[in-house]
C-alpha cells in the first residue's frame, strides 16, 4: 500500500552548479608580538633622547621646551634654583626672566635666569 501523507513537491526548481568564487586571501600581516631585538632597539633609543636633553645647557633645555608642537601637550619638568625647586611647565620667556605654571599658589611665578640651576623632565 502507498503512504497517503507525502505528497509529490508542486513545484520543481533547478538549481544551477555555480563554481565557487575564487578568493584572494591577505598575503601579508602584522603581529603586536614585535621580535626581541626591535624591543632592546627601542630601549636603546629611549635612553639616548633622555641623555640628549640632559646634555644640552639649561638655556637650550628652555628653548627645547618652548619650542614644542601645538599639538602636543606641555612638558611638565622641575626647576631647580637657588632658593628651592619647582615642579610646572614653562610659560614663555621675557628677557631674564621665565614665566612658569605651578601647581602651588600663586600658579604663575617667574624665575630669574640667573638663579635657575637645573631643568629636569618629568613628563606630561
């Protein structure tokens, strides 16, 4: 006996055998994982732009530090002078005297040239 439940589809539609797209794959790519040798390079470099700002003179480290991109943020560093330190950026320049942005009231202080000592980076 025929089974009554299934039933002949009513309509038929042939699929056509389409070959499958040919796909061009990356042939190059980038790892985070850098090799050993470019990370002790990097290092290196690091070292050396540090010991660059330390062996210019304090009027160029002035100079250095005004003369940054807009884009980038100022520089905070320490002065050191004859009376104490202080921590800020440097503001601009008049004459003999530097204008500095402190941290501490009044935030704006100017330094005389002749009693600054040392200029140190500490960051931004």
């Amino acid at each position: 006996m025929e089974d009554h439940q299934t039933k002949p589809p009513l309509l038929y539609i042939e699929q056509h055998k389409e070959p499958l797209p040919e796909v061009n794959s990356q042939s190059t790519f980038y790892s985070a994982n850098r090799d050993e040798n470019e990370n002790i390079k990097e290092v290196e470099d690091n070292s050396t732009s540090n010991s660059r700002f330390q062996s210019l003179t304090v009027d160029q480290r002035i100079e250095y530090l005004l003369d940054m991109p807009e884009t980038l943020p100022k520089l905070k560093c320490k002065l050191m002078t004859k009376g104490g330190s202080f921590t800020g950026t440097i503001e601009g320049v008049e004459g003999d005297q530097i204008n500095v942005r402190v941290n501490e009231i009044p935030h704006r202080r100017t330094i005389n040239r002749d009693s600054l000592l040392d200029i140190q980076l500490i960051g931004f």
